[in-house]
C-alpha cells in the first residue's frame, strides 16, 4: 500500500501514506501490518472531516507484485528504500467513503 490520501468535495486533501507505504500523519492513520495471506491491515486513528462535506473519500494505491514485496521501514527516512517500479498492472487504487456526522447534527439518519 503507498499513496493514500483523503479529501472531501473540495479540493483539499490530506496525504496519510508517502510513496513508500510510510504514515505521513502518524496521528490519523497507522503503518499496515502485512501478512502471510497477502493481505494487509492499518488503523484510522481520529476520525475527521473536511468542513465543506459530511463526505470523507480515502484513496489509496495498492501494489500488486510479483515474487512478494518488500514492506516498508518507516522508522528511519534513511531506510526507507526506493519507490517500487510499477507498470500499469500491478498498481491499482482503491477507495472508500465515509459519512462523518456530528453528534449535534439533526440530519443524520439513524
């Protein structure tokens, strides 16, 4: 995983991986732990929300590879490696949206 970010229906964004898989904004998001399954899990931490939406999109880029890829080091910036090479078949991105309501928000749907 590398390349997430979220933002609502503005223009504004908030990135919470780098390119090598690392949390830009520890406060929000965790490292993925990956697996001998081939699958990987992070945390979301604080939920937030963009002031112009109740929408919150996170889109991340997944890496599909070939022969298994190598985890990132996100302790030490000088260990991190180099970006993975992708071609267009082995990047794909995924997304999600989140509805985020306010506790005093009477729109909210229950």
């Amino acid at each position: 995983m590398k390349n997430c970010f979220s933002f609502g229906t503005d223009t504004e964004h908030v990135k919470l991986l780098d390119e090598y898989g690392c949390p830009t904004a520890a406060q929000l998001m965790s490292e993925f732990i990956y697996n001998t399954s081939h699958t990987a899990e992070a945390i979301v931490y604080e939920m937030f929300k963009f002031p112009d939406s109740h929408k919150l999109y996170i889109q991340c880029d997944a890496i599909l590879c070939r022969g298994g890829c190598r985890e990132p080091v996100c302790d030490s910036p000088n260990s991190k490696g180099q970006d993975l090479a992708t071609d267009s078949y082995s990047l794909i991105s995924s997304s999600t949206t989140v509805y985020v309501f306010e506790p005093s928000d009477d729109n909210r749907k229950t």
